[in-house]
C-alpha cells in the first residue's frame, strides 16, 4: 500500500474506534435513563376506580384519516383547476375507496409565522404556529453531506446560491438545514428573504469525510494484480499467500464498509424523521428537497421493503425505514431528490481488463441505482427525482412551484381490517390530456406490536433534535423559584399546556387518555446537566374533565433542581396512543 492508502486505513480505523466509543455511550445513556425506568403513575389515573388490568390496556386500534396531496397539471406542468370530487377516484392495493375529504388549495407565499421564543414578559415559548392554519407554502432544502462526495458539496453550494440569486423577487417562504454526521443542524428558520438564505449559506462549511463506498468499489480500486517472484522463492506460493492476505484485507474492508453504511443509513432516516416531526404541524403540502449524492439504502421489489445492504440484511433497521416514511407521510411532506453529483458521463463497460475499467464500470451501475433509488422514494411522497443534470435550479424552483395549487383527497382507514406493510395508492381523474401526480403508497407499520420501541425511539429523538416538533401543539413556562434540598441548588418550577387536541381522547375506550412529559436540561456548552426526568400520565377522564380538557387542553407542572448558570431545557409530550409528539426549548438562567 502507498502512503495514501495507508492514511486512508488509520484514518477509517480511527472513526472506526471513535464511532462505537460513541454508540456505546450511547447504549450507556439509554441504560440509565428515563425510558427504562419504572413509569411514574399520576394519582390522577385513579379517577374512576378503574382495576390495574383495565388501566394497562392502552393502545386502541381507531381509524385513521389519510390524506393525499395530488397535483393535476395539463402537459405544460400548469395547475388544472375547479376539478370536484366526483373527478377523482383513489385505490389502495386496487380497491377504491371512498373519498372522505376533498379540497382544492391554493398557497401563498406568505412568512412563516413563529411563536415568541423568547418573551422575557411572559416567560413562555411555544412550538405552536401563530397565525391560524393558512394554506402557506413550506419548503425545506436539506444539504447532505453524509452521503455526498466532498466535491459534490461545493457544487450543491454553487447551485443553490445561484437558485436563490435569482429567486430575489419570489419570497418564498424556505428554511435551509444541514446534515452530518453529528446529526441536523439548522443553518436558518423559515424566511421569504432569499438574501438572508445566501448570507448563511455562505458560511456553510462542507465535510470532507466521504462515510459510503459500495463494495464494488473496493473490489475496483483494489484489483487484483499479484507481486512477481523473486530470486530464490516460490512465486506459485508468494502468489497464494499475496491472495490470503488480499482476501483478509478485502473481507476487513467490507465488514467496516458495512458498518459504515448501517450508520448512514441510520443518520440519514433520523435527519428525514426530525424534519417530518418539525413539519407536522403545519397544514397542507410541504416539499423537501434533498441535495445528496444518493441515498446510502435501495428497495429491492415492489413491496418497497429495505434491500439488503451488502452481507448486511438491515432487518433491524426495517422498522425505522417503515417509520420515517410514514412520519413523512403523515406530515405531508413530498420529497425532491436532487442529485448535487450533476452530469455523469461514465458508460458501463463489459471489459474488466484491468481495475481502472472496472472502476468505471461499477460508477456507472451505482449511479444508475441512486437514481433509481430517487425516482422511488421521490414517487413513494408524491415529489420528483432530478438527477444527471447540470442545471439544478430548475429542481429546486418546480420543487417550491408545485406546492402552489393542488388538491387534498382524503380518506378513512380502518386499521382493524388492514394488514401491516406497504399499502399501493393511486389516484385517477376523469379527464383526458392531463398529468396526475400523488404519493405511491404508504406503510401500515407495527409500532403497536412494540410500543415501547417506538416511544423509545420518539422520545429520544424529540430530545435531542435541535427542531422542535410540532404534531401536539405545546406550550411551556416557567414559574415559581425556590431554594433547593440540595445545598446551592434551586427547585424551579414549571407549566407544560398541551392544547385542546380531539386525538389526544380515545373516547371509544372509557375516554382514555396517555400522554408523557418529559425534560432534558443542558449547559450552555451544549453538556447533558442529568438523565431525562419525566412523568407518564394515564387517564379515564369523567365526563366533565373531557368537556375540560376539549376547551382549554391539559396542564402538567413539573420542577428542576439546578444550580446557578446558564442552561437549555427541552420539553417534550408525546400521546402514546397516537404517537405524535410536542417539543419546545427554552432558555434558563438561575441566579
């Protein structure tokens, strides 16, 4: 190996010995934590006598509204309009179904409206979106750097400063945000001001850790040509000692190859679910658009399960692909793949002469799987793939356009009569001459079968993203302040309202309600103060609680013990039988 080979290894070593150090402080946290401590119960749970069995019986099965964002465009890409629900028909697996919900929307480009984070009169700080649910345009342009070669980076940059350079006048409502290896990191909020975008965009650095190599790649780059022999050896056995240690070599090669891409595979599902739990709770169609060099995963057939990953079979990670694809569904967002790689040139070849043929060879075919892979997970969101193309803008600006008019079909499922796994949409209109275009299908998961998983899952990551979610409207507060057990401590108290939310009851199982409150406070350096603190509430609420509850939400107050300093505390509530969650930071300073 030469030297750059060499620094290549220790290099991937390091990150090697780094990433489990990590992953297993990780496991260390989790262990300690509260998920797996013993649930707080509320005396409150007790409000009708209800026996310990009952009480454990939480999750219900209920019908669930899904909705569709459909776009019906003439062949120049123009929006067709006051089309009436008779027009259209949807199918799942084949079957039409009835249309429960119908609306023909038109956005505006209008600002995104935030709550005051930051009000020193009030002292309190919302996820909640002001301004009431206005059909507002919502984009999102994600940078991944993870799974984009360093010099794709700075094209991806170049191409969307040059889209926002001449998006001056259009004031689109659009936030930018990066993704990396240490997770989302929001370069700036929502803004219809694309001078300001640029201004961030600029101090935007890229990373030039590449974490992917297929293993075709390696098996290219490393050949197999064999050393000659030399005076006084065997060069039959120099040659099957040369192939031992290459075999040994390749096969350590594509075992940590292997676990890097798990770990792409992995960061890259989180990125998409946080930005789908940050987006939740706005109304209407949202685009994502996703600057990559490809997804680090691939569906194998039709039932749109994850593919195998090499000798990896990923069956663990299954769930979490399931999710994120049904946490984008939910939310509504399409997403538009734009590979930032642009114009490809290399053509497969039937010759392997020599390794850099091969090399060659095995780029073309994995291009042509990313872009498969784009125009897949683009459809399964209703958006669309851009790819072998120089000219990016374009991608951006149709991604922004075609949340501008289109209509929102809806109807009910009823889980109770609905096998678990990818459910087939398809949207037809009784008209001729026309482009229709709304997401393929969608995933039935088994988040029930294992609940503890995905409250896990959900909490972990409402706690550490830096966006906060917003499917349950949340308000937090601080309130009074008095001096601690603890000698230079303080007992701060708090308010966490969630608001009036008909899902948050499920009046079919005695008005059963199961909401948990969770905290995580951090030190201004971004260091973990102590182990998430929470409460799990379990109700049967009385009819006059649920009229209560239904005009002016549930109020839970809680308490910290701090000493004096600068911190970050995050809120959140997650409904357990729904699994939607609320998160909000706030400030703190104790004297």
């Amino acid at each position: 190996m030469g030297w750059d080979a060499n620094m290549t290894t220790v290099r991937r070593f390091f990150f090697y010995v780094v990433t489990i150090a990590a992953l297993a402080g990780a496991i260390v946290f989790s262990r300690n934590s509260l998920f797996d401590q013993p649930v707080l119960a509320n005396p409150a749970a007790k409000d009708k006598d209800k026996d310990k069995d009952n009480a454990e019986v939480t999750f219900t099965a209920r019908t669930e509204l899904v909705l569709i964002p459909t776009l019906v465009t003439d062949k120049a890409g123009h929006h067709i309009s006051g089309l009436k629900q008779e027009d259209f028909t949807v199918l799942e697996n084949g079957v039409e179904q009835k249309i429960g919900t119908f609306e023909e929307i038109t956005t505006e480009a209008k600002p995104v409206p935030r709550p005051n984070r930051s009000s020193a009169s009030t002292g309190e700080f919302s996820n909640v979106t002001a301004g009431g649910p206005e059909n507002r345009r919502v984009t999102v342009i994600m940078l991944d750097f993870i799974n984009t070669p360093f010099m794709a980076q700075a094209s991806a940059r170049r191409e969307l400063l040059k889209y926002l350079a001449q998006s001056v006048d259009q004031r689109e409502p659009t936030a930018l945000y990066t993704l990396t290896r240490s997770g989302i990191h929001p370069v700036h909020d929502f803004t219809t001001d694309p001078r300001v975008l640029v201004a961030a965009l600029h101090k935007v650095k890229g990373d030039t850790f590449q974490m992917v190599d297929t293993p075709e790649d390696v098996e290219a780059l490393t050949g197999t040509a064999s050393p000659d022999g030399s005076a006084g050896v065997d060069p039959a056995q120099v040659q099957t000692e040369a192939q031992k240690l290459q075999t040994m070599l390749e096969d350590q090669e594509l075992n940590f190859q292997s676990f890097e891409q798990r770990l792409a595979i992995t960061y890259t599902l989180q990125g998409m679910q946080q930005v789908a739990q940050a987006l939740a709770g706005f109304p209407g169609r949202k685009s994502l658009i996703w600057a990559s060099g490809g997804f680090p995963f691939s569906v194998s057939d039709n039932t749109m399960q994850l593919a195998p990953a090499g000798r990896d079979t990923l069956s663990d990670v299954l769930p979490m692909y399931e999710h994120t694809w049904q946490l984008l569904n939910d939310a509504q967002i399409s997403l538009y793949p734009v590979d930032v790689k642009g114009l490809q040139v290399l053509m497969p070849s039937a010759s392997v002469s020599n390794p850099g043929q091969n090399y060659h060879r095995n780029m073309s075919w994995r291009n042509l799987d990313t872009q498969a892979a784009f125009q897949t997970f683009a459809g399964m969101t209703g958006g669309r793939a851009y790819f072998n193309s120089n000219d990016l803008v374009k991608g951006f600006r149709e991604a922004v356009n075609d949340s501008a008019q289109y209509y929102m079909l809806g109807y009910y499922l009823d889980r109770t009569k609905t096998k678990a796994g990818w459910r087939k949409l398809a949207v037809k209109v009784k008209r001729e001459h026309i482009e229709v275009r709304a997401r393929s299908g969608f995933f039935v998961t088994n988040a029930t079968v294992d609940p503890e998983s995905s409250r896990h899952g959900d909490l972990s990551s409402a706690l550490q993203s830096p966006l906060d979610y917003t499917s349950l409207a949340l308000t937090a507060r601080w309130d009074k302040i008095e001096a601690g057990k603890e000698p230079g401590k303080k007992h701060i108290h708090y308010l966490m309202l969630v608001a009036p939310s008909p899902p948050l009851v499920d009046e079919s199982a005695d008005n059963h309600v199961v909401l948990e409150f969770v905290t995580l406070t951090k030190t201004a350096e971004g260091k973990q103060v102590d182990r998430p603190w929470g409460q799990k509430l379990e109700l049967h609420l009385t009819a006059e609680k649920l009229a209560s509850l239904k005009k002016t939400g549930l109020l839970y107050n809680g308490a910290l013990d701090l000493a004096p300093g600068e911190y970050s505390v995050r809120f959140v509530v997650r409904d357990d039988l729904s699994g939607r969650v609320g998160s909000v930071a706030a400030p703190l300073k104790v004297e």
